[in-house]
C-alpha cells in the first residue's frame, strides 16, 4: 500500500540518508582500496602492472555482471534485503584476503566481492525514489552521491597508508569498519513502505536495455560515461606509480595523502546541481569536461605542487561531469528510467576496467607521459564527437 514518502522534515528522512550513505560509503572503500597497493603487489608478487591492476578491472567486471541480475532481482524481492546483504557479504572476502599468499587467490575473492558490491547501488537509488517525498529526493540523492568519492578516498588512503608498514592490516581496518556499517544499517534503516514487486521478465527487462541501446542520445552519454571513467581511473591507478618514481621518489604512506583530494569529488555533485539550474546542464558538463583535461595535464609536470593542484581541478571536473551525466540519461529516457540509469552504470564501470587494465601497457611502454596523453586525448576526441553528433540529431 503505497503511503507518502519521508520529507526532508521526517526523522526518518535522514535514518534513511544516513544508513545509505555508510552503506555506499563502505562499498566504495572497499572497492577502490586495491588501487593504492598495486606497486606492492607488483613487487611482493612479481607480477606486471597489468596483472596488478586486475585487482581492480575484475572487481569491476563482477560488479558490473552484479549489477544487472541484482537489479533485476530487487526489483522483484525488494530493496532493503539486498542492501544488507550486500554489506555482510562484502566483508567475508576481507577476511580471507589477508591471509593467502596466492594472487590468484585475491584476484578470485576480488572477484566474488565485485558481485556483492552490487547490491547497494543496485538497489538504494531505487530506494530512494520509493521510499523519499519527491519534493526531497533530489536532496537525499545528492548527500548518497557525494557519499561514493568519500568512500573512494577513505579506501585510498587506509591501503595507501598501511601499504609502508602492512598492507595486510588496511584489510583488518576495512573488516571492522564494514561490521560497523553492517550493524548500523541492519538495525536502522526502514523496512520499504512503498514497495511493488515487479511483474516484468527478465526477457522483457533485456528488451528494455536494446530500446535505450537504440536511443542516439543516449548512446553518446553511456560513451561519455565510459571516457570519463577510463580518464579518471587511468590517472589515479596509475599516479602511485608515478610518484615513487623519480623525480618525486614518494613513498607510498606520503602518496595516500594525495587521496584527501577527493574533497573537491564531494562538492562536485551538488555544485554541478546548483549551476545546472542557472545555465543549460550540457554547458556546465563541457566546462567542466574542460576542466578534467586541464587537470590532467597539469600532472605531467616535475612540480609535486602542480600534480596536486592538477589532481584537485581533476577531481572536481570529473565528478561535475560525472553527476550531470547521469542527470542527462535520467533526462532523456522518456521510458524504463531504471534501466536507463543501469546501462549508464554499466558503461561507468566498463571505463572503470579499462582504466584500470587496458590502459596498462601504454604505461609499461612510455610511462607516465602515455598516461598523460591517452587520458587527454581521449576526452577532447570525444567531446569534439559528442557536439558534432548532438547537433546533428537536433537537426533530424
């Protein structure tokens, strides 16, 4: 029986807002916290840095593969199972993984743990829209995103710094910090008032990813999505690299400080929500497209001073650029907006795995400067594509 949504004013409200935003918090911890330890699982290991980085593009690979069938079934079986579930189950990989001296292994238990991943952002946008008022979704949407950069920098900077000393025991942190949220989530948030099953097959849903696969303009932003995340990914899996190496010469306890940047991710989502409703959301998204590449560049330079402003600018464009976006494929599904705001996670995370593994190679054959260029290059390419195709749909 549907009943009226938690406002802004509700105690509720920020039960809800609270519970997600640990819970996607956590996730993202957990998800990025291999990124930093790449150069130590290279050396412990005596791996390449593209077998490293499978640590991450596998994860991603599994979550992406989560997405998609966890999605489907909390459409049919309700929200707030698959969120706790995912929570718990998440932590059980974090056990083992200290504890084999296999990467094979981890790259297994990575794996598994990229499925269960899935489950808070299959789910709590979804969450969200049934169990929030309308007039204050918009708010709670906001706070859960700018939960997932400082989730991203929480994982960072756990890994990145106990990488000097035991890399083993970021997972110990991670373990209790899940138990933590895990508790606080199943204890606090709301069972779902407003929740009906879904009555579509599962053949029925895949016709709905082809519909919006037909749809051009949102092709250009799922493309978007994807270069965006290869750019973003490509320059932070990669970065610790870089600066161990000279002329910086950093340790890698020093380099996860680096991670503190994502402050400006934060204020991404709700800036780009506030200059959007003063100038057309495609303008606010090119600038700070523009944005991201000059960060990008400004990393290429021998100043440590100037890769962290790069770092800083990088941050804040991507995740503009990122939130309008998603706000365009919400825009421009004039149907099955669910699956919609799916396939653009899909693509999201495909960038994610490129950026993570496929870009790989370019940094064992030129290094920091191949980096640079790819994530460059790509973007500017892109976006030059994206405004000849725009203008050329508007015209049919």
């Amino acid at each position: 029986m549907f009943t009226k949504g938690y406002s802004i004013k509700d105690r509720q409200f920020w039960v809800i807002v609270l519970s997600l935003s640990l819970a996607s918090m956590f996730t993202f911890a957990v998800f990025y916290s291999f990124q930093p330890l790449l150069p130590v699982l290279t050396d412990e290991f005596s791996i390449s840095v593209s077998s490293a980085s499978t640590t991450m593009s596998l994860t991603t690979l599994s979550l992406i593969i989560g997405l998609i069938i966890l999605g489907f079934l909390s459409d049919r079986n309700g929200r707030v199972l698959f969120i706790k579930l995912s929570i718990l189950l998440s932590i059980i990989p974090i056990i083992f993984i200290p504890f084999t001296d296999s990467f094979l292994v981890i790259t297994i238990l990575r794996f598994i743990q990229g499925f269960t991943l899935a489950g808070v952002p299959a789910a709590a946008l979804a969450y969200i829209g049934e169990e929030i008022d309308p007039k204050s979704s918009n708010m709670a949407t906001a706070i859960y995103i700018s939960s997932n950069p400082l989730g991203g920098m929480i994982g960072r900077v756990i890994s990145g710094y106990f990488s000097e000393i035991n890399w083993q025991y970021a997972f110990y942190v991670l373990m209790i910090l899940g138990v933590l949220v895990f508790l606080f989530v199943f204890f606090a948030l709301p069972k779902s008032n407003n929740f009906i099953p879904g009555n579509r097959s599962f053949k029925e849903d895949l016709k709905g990813f082809s519909y919006h696969l037909t749809n051009p303009v949102l092709l250009l932003m799922f493309g978007l999505g994807i270069v965006l995340q290869i750019t973003y990914t490509g320059i932070w899996t990669y970065l610790p690299f870089h600066l161990t190496s000279p002329p910086f010469g950093l340790p890698l306890d020093t380099i996860s400080l680096i991670y503190f940047v994502y402050g400006f991710g934060i204020l991404g989502a709700p800036i780009a929500s506030w200059l959007s409703n003063r100038f057309t959301l495609e303008n606010v998204r090119t600038v700070a497209i523009l944005f991201l590449i000059f960060g990008v560049l400004l990393t290429i330079t021998p100043s440590l001073t100037l890769v962290l402003i790069g770092m800083c600018i990088l941050c804040f464009g991507f995740f503009t650029a990122h939130s309008l976006t998603a706000a365009s494929v919400s825009q421009k599904a004039t149907h099955l907006k669910g699956s919609a705001s799916s396939l653009y996670l899909v693509s999201y995370y495909i960038g994610v795995a490129s950026g993570s593994t496929l870009i790989g190679p370019i940094w064992e054959l030129w290094n920091w400067n191949g980096i640079v260029t790819i994530t460059t290059v790509l973007p500017i390419i892109y976006l030059l594509f994206m405004l000849l195709m725009t203008k050329k749909v508007a015209t049919k």
